[in-house]
C-alpha cells in the first residue's frame, strides 16, 4: 500500500506580469485547477486540497494583474 506523506505542492507566481494576456492565462489556468480540477484529482492519485486552502489560493489568485 503507498502512502502519501500529507504535503503540499507550492507554486509561485508573480503579482505582476508585462503581459496582459499571459497574466490572464495564468488566472485562468489556476482558477480551473483550485476549483473544477479538485474534482480530477482522485483520478489521477492525487488528494483534492481542502476547500479553505483552494478558497484562499483564489483569493491570493485574484492579486495577480
């Protein structure tokens, strides 16, 4: 049996980016997998993050312009 010892992935973003749209994709891409891609977790042997980590990574997520 495989145990996972319980951490986390962190990713680290700039606040700020030149370009418009890279910024926006960035979003995008990080708003799917902290709310809809929580649900494709399970299925690829990962655990979903716990609803007030992703809440508060959206939150942290709308900072970045």
């Amino acid at each position: 049996m495989f145990q996972h010892a319980g951490t986390m992935t962190w990713i680290l973003v700039y606040k700020n980016y030149p370009d418009a749209r890279e910024a926006a994709a960035l979003k995008d891409l990080f708003s799917w997998t902290l709310s809809n891609g929580q649900q494709e977790a399970p299925k690829l042997g990962y655990v979903p993050l716990p609803a007030n980590v992703a809440s508060k990574s959206l939150a942290a997520l709308q900072s970045v312009q």
